[in-house]
C-alpha cells in the first residue's frame, strides 16, 4: 500500500481542512471516519514518516482494516495544533513531558492512549570515544524548553555538569554550579547541533537529527538512562483528544505498534538505540498529570 501523505508545505490548506475528511463520532465512541463496511480511517500525524516502521506499520494496519491517512510534518508545534484543532485524530511524535509543556501552554488536554518506545538522549563529540579529556568543553545543547532541561541532566548522569539544587527534573543553564562543573553548556537551536558536532565541539544530539544529518548514534560518547524513573518524562506516546481516549481503532493502532514486525523496523531505523516500552494508558496519563503540575 502507498502512504497517503500530506506535508505542512501546505500548512494553512491543512487547518482549513480543505483536503482532509472531517472527523465524526459514532455511537460506539469510536472517532475515526469509516469508509463503508467495516473499514475506517483514521487520520495520524507525525515528523517521522518517511521511517521504515511507519511503512511496515501501515501495511499491519490495513490488515486490520484501518486505513491510515498519515499526515507528515517537518516540525513538532503544528503537529499537536493539528489535533487540537480536529485536523487529526490522533498523532505519534512526541513524548510525554512535551506534551504537558504544549497542554499547559495551549489550555488543552490532549491525552496519551499509548506508548511506543524511550529514545536515549545521547553526547556526541566527533573523533572521540569516550569522555576521556572533556574537560573545560563547551557543550553544545538544545535550546528548546523540552530538551534544553534532559540535556543538562545528560551531563549531570555523565559527571560533567552539577547542579545548584539536585534532582531538578527540567534545570536551565543558570541552575548549573558551574564552578563544581567539568564543562560549560552552548544552548543553540536542536537543528544546529549537528553542525556544531561536525565543526570539533562536543553536542547532545536529538535522534531525529541525528538521522538527517547521517551521524551514526552508536558513536555517543554517553546517553542517559532509558530504564530510570528519571526518564518517564521521555516516554514516546500516541496522543489524541480527552473524548477520544476510548476509541477501539486507536487503540488497536497502539496495538498494532507493538507488533514483532513493526518493532523490528524501529529498531532498524533507530540502529538499535530506541528501547521499548508498553505502559498503559492510565499509568501515562499519571505521570502527565505530575508533569503538568510541575510546568503549571
């Protein structure tokens, strides 16, 4: 089956819904549009489409009967504006503690049906292969609010950075005892972290673009802790709208993700870095909740 794609080059024809089917509810509380007979489909956004899993995850879908209108984004915000804004039905992109910074900020209440996997956080620092002679680096990190906090505790995890105050579950750079600190931090742009890797300074690259920028992720240097309580916040999530969290197609396309065959496809396109993780819906909404309190 061919993905049927929608890119935000178009971005304003796409919250205008001009191209997209309206989203009804049926009387079962299943959400997702059907087609005739007991075929349906259900509109998915995402930044990673054009990843292997996606390919192998549609085909189980239609196995399933479930068409998959998969809607590609180039960047994260428009993704859960999307769905908030009716244009999807549900989105895989993101991980929890993002998702509680865009519901706090937004007043919305998108919800996690669903998880799929913890992405390690990882240092890059090129031609090296340890941490060995780190020491009074400037490294470059994410400057976005979500990752700019996991990246720092990256260092903390590695020996390289202390805090003012442990055990800060999102810190900022003025939170760093920087005397007590074996490196200093550069916030840039999560986009020009690779550039900074490639030009000799030792970067916290996002997975994401590590693949766009053809950096093999087993050359990291340190990656934080994917099984810790500290990495909840970081758990990848399906989301949709609170009246949508009991729909039965989404919650075969969770499913569906945890399939051998899809799994084996993520673990190829993350090189075998991503780590698995199948929790259930109400145990992501409570760790949400504490995440949201903590940004309220």
């Amino acid at each position: 089956m061919k993905l049927r794609r929608i890119t935000t080059t178009a971005l304003a024809g796409l919250f205008a819904a001009t191209t997209l089917v309206a989203c009804g509810s049926d009387s079962d509380g299943t959400s997702a549009t059907t087609d005739g007979g007991n075929d349906v489909t259900i509109r998915i956004g995402t930044t990673d489409a054009t990843k292997e899993a996606w390919t192998v995850f549609e085909d189980k879908a239609a196995e399933e009967g479930i068409t998959l209108d998969i809607v590609s984004f180039s960047d994260y915000p428009p993704v859960n504006e999307a769905l908030s804004q009716d244009q999807l039905d549900v989105n895989l992109f993101q991980h929890l503690k993002y998702l509680a910074e865009y519901n706090v900020g937004a007043g919305e209440d998108l919800t996690p049906v669903g998880s799929t996997e913890i992405v390690p956080l990882a240092l890059f620092w090129k031609d090296q292969d340890s941490l060995d002679g780190i020491e009074g680096e400037q490294v470059a990190i994410p400057n976005d609010a979500t990752n700019q906090g996991r990246a720092i505790n990256v260092l903390v995890q590695a020996g390289l950075v202390t805090l003012r105050e442990p055990g800060l579950i999102t810190p900022a750079p003025a939170d760093i005892d920087e005397e007590a600190s074996q490196v200093s931090v550069l916030p840039i742009d999560a986009a020009q972290t690779p550039s900074a890797y490639q030009e000799g300074t030792p970067a916290i690259i996002n997975n994401s673009f590590l693949e766009r920028s053809g950096i093999d992720p087993n050359l990291a240097v340190f990656e934080d802790d994917p099984n810790s309580e500290e990495a909840e916040p970081y758990i990848n999530i399906f989301a949709t709208k609170a009246e949508n969290k009991d729909d039965e197609n989404i919650a075969r396309l969770v499913e569906l993700w945890h399939d051998a065959d899809v799994q084996a496809a993520v673990d190829r396109d993350s090189k075998g870095t991503s780590v698995a993780v199948d929790r259930p819906a109400d145990e992501l909404q409570e760790i949400l909740d504490r995440l949201q309190a903590a940004s309220e």
